[in-house]
C-alpha cells in the first residue's frame, strides 16, 4: 500500500498521479502564470518532457515513469507479452526525448522492471502505476533526507549562490539544492540566496527566483555574468547547484554555466556544493559515454520572442556542461556526504545503501 503523500509545507508541487491522469505545473508559463496541465496519453507526457514543460532531473525522471504507468493504461493488450512491446514502444519515445539526465532511463527502467515481474495484464497495469506513485514520494522523502544532510555545511547568516533550477519545480516537491537551503531555513540559520539568471532558457530567473519568492526566502537575481563580480565582492559564501548526472569519479554534468560558477569559486576560495539524489549517479558511463544535449538555436538568438542576434548566424548551444571533481567541496545525498576523493566516498555511499 502506499503511503499517504508527504507534506512538505509551503512548496510546490511540481508532478502528481491524479485519477489516473498526469498532472504537471507548466513551467514554460512561470514566473507569469501558475498554470496546472493534465495528460491521459503518454505521448503528450513525452512532449511535454522534450519542450521543458517539464523539466529538471529528478522530475523529469517521475514523468517518465509516470508516462509509461499511462502507456500501460493506454495499452489494448490481451497478453503479458503484447502489454510489454506496447512499453517498450513508449519507453523508447520517452527516453528519446532528453539525452543527459540519468534519471529518466532510471525512472524508465525501474517501471519496465516491475512490468516485467508481473504475471497478467491487470496485475501488471495495477502495480506500474502503483510503482510511479511511489517513485513520486520517494523523490520528496529523499529531498527532504538529502537536505537534513546538506544543511549541516551552512551557518548563519550564509549567502548561498545557487544555478538553474534544482528546485521544487526539478522535482516533485522540496528541491535537491534549493532543498538543502530550505533544511537550513528550517533549522533557524538565517541565509540568503543569490540565484544566476541562467541564460538562455532563464530556470534562475523564471523558476528559482520564483519558488524562492513563493516560500519566502531571500533572493536575489544576477545575471549569469556578475558571478565573478559577485564572488570577487564577497557576496559569496558557499555555493549549491544540483546534477543531470554524477559519474563514479565525482565528474558532475548539470546546465549550462555551472562549470564557469564553480571555476569561479575555486578562484576566489568559495566552497562548490552539489547536492543531488542517488538516482542522478551513472557509475558505469565514462566522460565521453556522457551525450550532452544540444539545444534549438532560436533559445540564444532571442529573448522571450523578441529577436536578439542578427539573422542566420551559427549558434552553439549545449543545455549542460562538466564540472570536474577537483573544483567540488562536497557531493551530498540522500545516503550522506561525499568528500574527495569521490572514487572512494561515492563508492562507499552506495555501500552503505545495499
Ligand atoms: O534543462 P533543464 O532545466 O531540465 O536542466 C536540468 C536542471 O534543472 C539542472 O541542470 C539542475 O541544476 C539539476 S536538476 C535538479
């Protein structure tokens, strides 16, 4: 049976199971409009992943299970092994739709497991969904975790920079890194926030300024390049961002910029955090397994609409980048903290998870 859903007070609730439909925050409307879309049909789940409807790790992650709990209800199957092809067809679709988040193929896979165990096509449609929902408040129970762990490593009166989204809207509630800040919140320590813009698709703009806002936490916005300025000020006490993915070596892929921000505080002695689940680990990829996902030109050549570059000019435009292990303080989870040398420390997190 799964357990009443979790409440974490005065968040957002970014993907929910609702009668047998998906309901998600369309994040491509915020910070304007708080606006709640519904999907009966896996393939809208799919496009709204692909378009950012959706997005962050861990979320995306839960909507990828989530789409296939629908697959299956959507599925006219008579047999075991006609439901399965059926989810393997909307496994691919799914999985297809975003290339560097680890979670999704995890979120994916471990619904195409617990298919697989089942015995009839009711059985099996009954325990894919009842999986997805309880993926969904793992993801809470986890933040919430990784956030007790993670709040010990601020004090009073830190200002926190923070990158991107890793956010309540990156999960299903609570956040990976705006969880740790708000744990800090919550145990007293009065800190601050300063969030980077996040050119081009703006989630520190659009969402974290947002959420942070939403739950009353002191913000305040930059653009991406005042984070030298900012740090070389003494703005900066520590940083958090969260990850897409984490490598067995502490190698640490997560958007656009982060590489620049945590360059920055090596220079200027600022410890780099990133706080990310279990589920965000790839310990079998190498660097050059990692595909970085490579973006649509008109996200650098405008700005909400409104045409910003001169026409057919060559754009680079890569949504991730690689934070090598050197620059990183500490990788915290839900299982503890990871100091270097993270061959070892991560190893011995999943050690102690078994
Ligand atoms: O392209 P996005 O918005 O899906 O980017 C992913 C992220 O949200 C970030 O990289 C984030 O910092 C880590 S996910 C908690």
């Amino acid at each position: 049976m799964l357990k009443q859903q979790t409440k974490v007070h005065s968040s957002l609730r970014t993907v929910e199971w609702k009668n047998n439909t998906v309901v998600m925050i369309d994040q491509t409307k915020l910070p304007n409009k708080l606006v709640y879309v519904k999907y009966s049909d896996y393939k809208d789940v799919a496009n709204a992943i692909r378009t950012l409807v959706v997005r962050g790790a861990p979320a995306i992650g839960v909507s990828g299970a989530f789409g296939l709990a629908l697959a299956s209800l959507q599925s006219k199957a008579k047999s075991k092994e006609n439901l399965l092809q059926d989810l393997e067809k909307a496994k691919k679709i799914l999985y297809e739709t975003r290339p560097t988040a680890i979670n999704l193929a995890w979120g994916l896979d471990r619904i195409m497991k617990v298919a697989k165990s089942g015995n009839t096509v009711s059985d099996i449609k009954a325990s894919v969904v009842e999986e997805a929902k309880k993926m969904a408040e793992e993801d809470i129970e986890t933040n919430i975790r990784m956030g007790k762990h993670g709040s010990q490593l601020f004090n009073d009166n830190d200002t926190i920079m923070t990158h991107c989204n890793a956010g309540a809207l990156a999960t299903v509630a609570y956040g990976t890194a705006l969880g740790v800040i708000r744990a800090t919140k919550d145990s007293g320590k009065k800190i601050k926030v300063i969030a980077t813009e996040t050119r081009p698709v703006m989630q520190g703009s659009r969402l974290t300024a947002f959420e942070l806002k939403h739950d009353g936490i002191d913000v305040s916005l930059i653009p991406d390049t005042a984070v030298g300025y900012a740090m070389s000020q003494g703005l900066v006490s520590k940083v958090i961002v969260g990850a897409d993915r984490i490598l067995r070596t502490g190698h640490v892929y997560n958007k656009i910029g982060t590489y620049q921000v945590a360059t920055m505080a090596k220079q200027h002695n600022i410890p780099f955090y990133v706080a990310a689940p279990l589920s965000t680990f790839d310990l079998k990829s190498n660097p050059k397994d990692v595909i970085i996902e490579q973006r649509k030109a008109s996200e650098v050549t405008g700005i909400a609409g409104k045409k910003t570059a001169p026409d057919d000019i060559n754009v680079i435009n890569p949504a991730f980048d690689m934070t090598p292990p050197e620059l990183i303080a500490g990788i915290i989870t839900e299982a503890g903290i990871a100091k270097p040398p993270f061959e070892t420390s991560i190893k011995k997190l999943f050690e102690s998870k078994l």
